[in-house]
C-alpha cells in the first residue's frame, strides 16, 4: 500500500502513511516485478528483489543513576526502542553476576502475546542481583538476545558497556582544614584493623 512518488526519471519512492509504518526489529523484503517501464521507456528486464532490516534493539546510552552500597551500582540504561524486561535481566550481566532490571517510572505498560500487562520501557535501571566485591574492577556487559515489543528479531549487540571500579574499603584518612588560600591535612596514624 505505498504511495508512489517519482523522485527523477529514473528513481521512484513509497511512501507509507503512519498506520503503515515500518516495524523495528523487523525483516522485510521488496519485489519489483518484471515490466515496469520507466518515463523514457526503459523497461525492467527481470524482477527486482531486496531484502532489508529494520534496526534491532541496542543499548544508546548509560549513567550511574546511584550506589545502594560501595557494591551495588546502579545503571540506567536508555535503549533505542522499548525492550522486555526479561530479556534485559537475561542479557546483561555485571562482572559475571546477574542483574535486576526495574522500569524506568514512566516506562510504558505493553501486553504481550497472551493478553497480560508487561512492563516495556526504553529506559531501565539496572543493578547487580548481588552486591560486587568491593575494591575491585567490574563491568556491565550486553550479549546478543534483546527483545524488542516492537518487533520479531532479538538484539545481536555484544560488548561491554561501561567499566568501574566498586567503592574501596572505608578508611578514615584525616581531616582537611582550609583557612584562607592555606590548606592543612590532619592525619591519623591509626592502622587498619587485621
């Protein structure tokens, strides 16, 4: 159902109306059949056929949102289309350890394939099921398999989002007392406890 429009002698356009809109995460295919005659003549020789994707989910953007514990980040992540919360627990993981992913407040309530109300949201905050080891280097990583409410095929994305380091161990260092342009550093020779 597309309106055609001529862009040039030699190039056409569809144009589809809103209701028609082509879906993300999805496959498509065109076929031009044979015949069709150009404005100068010209005429197709044999069918034309194309196939194309629409772009998959992915994640566009992250910020830490907030520490619950010097080991417990959490992130929020911004996707390009809305995406399952499942599947968002399914396929990022912090260091090796799974995540809990909640809906951002306004994220929008979708139904699935069964008639139940699901949460489906383009922006998540996500954070680790158990706290990090603290001190230490961690990551937050995406593997292929988001799924999109928009449309059929799942995110193909692997990489690593972000790297951090979790909070150190708490230690009193000394007090900083500034008096005009002169700064002093009080500190403690108290060792950590074994």
């Amino acid at each position: 159902n597309c309106q055609w429009h001529l862009l040039e002698p030699r190039s056409i356009a569809c144009e589809l109306n809103e209701t028609q809109a082509l879906a993300p995460a999805t496959n498509y295919s065109i076929t031009v059949r044979q015949g069709i005659r150009a404005q100068d003549g010209a005429q197709l020789k044999g069918a034309y056929h194309w196939a194309f994707t629409i772009e998959r989910p992915v994640i566009k953007e992250y910020s830490f949102y907030t520490w619950r514990s010097p080991g417990t980040p959490v992130v929020r992540l911004v996707f390009n289309q809305p995406v399952t919360q499942d599947s968002v627990q399914a396929q990022l993981h912090f260091a090796y350890e799974a995540v809990v992913a909640t809906p951002d407040p306004y994220a929008s309530v979708h139904t699935n394939e069964l008639g139940r109300q699901v949460a489906a949201g383009r922006v998540w905050l996500v954070a680790p099921a158990k706290e990090l080891p603290i001190g230490t280097h961690a990551s937050l990583s995406v593997t292929p398999g988001l799924r999109s409410y928009a449309g059929p095929l799942l995110g193909v994305e692997r990489r690593t989002i972000v790297e951090f380091d979790t909070f150190p161990n708490f230690r009193f260092l000394g007090v900083r007392c500034s008096v005009g342009k002169k700064t002093v550093l009080l500190t403690t020779n108290v060792t950590e406890a074994q």
